[in-house]
C-alpha cells in the first residue's frame, strides 16, 4: 500500500483536476468505483494481519510495535472515512475545486501513515528472529 498510496498522492489525485467538467461526475464514480475494487482488498487484508500481529508477534518484534502497527492501520482508516471518502462524494457531483484541493491535501494523512507502517513493517521483518 505504500507503493499505492504514493502514485495516489503524487499522481493520481492531482491528475483529478484536469479531467475535464463536461462530464466529470461521471467519471469520478467510475474511478471511485474501479479505485475500490484495487484498494479495498489490500486494506483489509493488512487490517486483518494488523490485529494477526498484534495477537501473535513474531519472535523479536515487541508487542509495542505490532500496537503502533494497528494505530496506524485505525488513522488510515479513519482519514479514508472521516477525509477522503466524503470529498469523493462531493466531486460525484461534479468538479468541485475546493473539494479536490482538500483531497489531495487530506490525503497526506494517508501517504504518510502508510509510509510509516511500511518503515515499521520492514522493521519487523528485520527484527524477526533476532
């Protein structure tokens, strides 16, 4: 998900305003759509391992992190919720530029979360079995 979230904050979400008016409602829930179909498998696969991790720590990784882990999984969430989802809806309306200038800022909340887990992730990995 980092890889994602990156090419989603850098590339994607900026490329949103320059997708034309004429029919761009249409095209944003087409892309929320299709969007959902690659990112929700993958979130909710790393949420279930989240909690995996925090029930079962490998040896050398301290509960503490698999703690951090899952908060981080509960602020990406909670951002995708609470942030970016309901300018979403607002840009299914139609171009929206405040709308789209606050996803594209919001989301930050994202990119970095995720980057940190993946850091931490990568941590673990290496502290497992030390």
């Amino acid at each position: 998900m980092v890889g994602v979230i990156w090419y989603v904050q850098r590339v994607h979400y900026p490329l949103l305003g320059h997708a034309g008016a004429a029919d761009f409602a249409a095209y944003q829930r087409e892309n929320t759509r299709r969007t959902a179909w690659i990112v929700l498998p993958p979130m909710v696969i790393e949420a279930l391992t989240s909690v995996a991790l925090l029930a079962a720590p490998p040896p050398g990784v301290p509960r503490t992190a698999a703690w951090i882990g899952l908060g981080l999984v509960v602020v990406i969430w909670s951002s995708t919720a609470l942030m970016q989802v309901p300018r979403h809806r607002r840009l299914e309306r139609g171009y929206d530029r405040p709308a789209h200038r606050g996803l594209v800022a919001t989301n930050w909340v994202r990119t970095v979360a995720w980057s940190a887990r993946g850091g931490l992730v990568f941590w673990m990995m290496l502290r497992d079995g030390a």
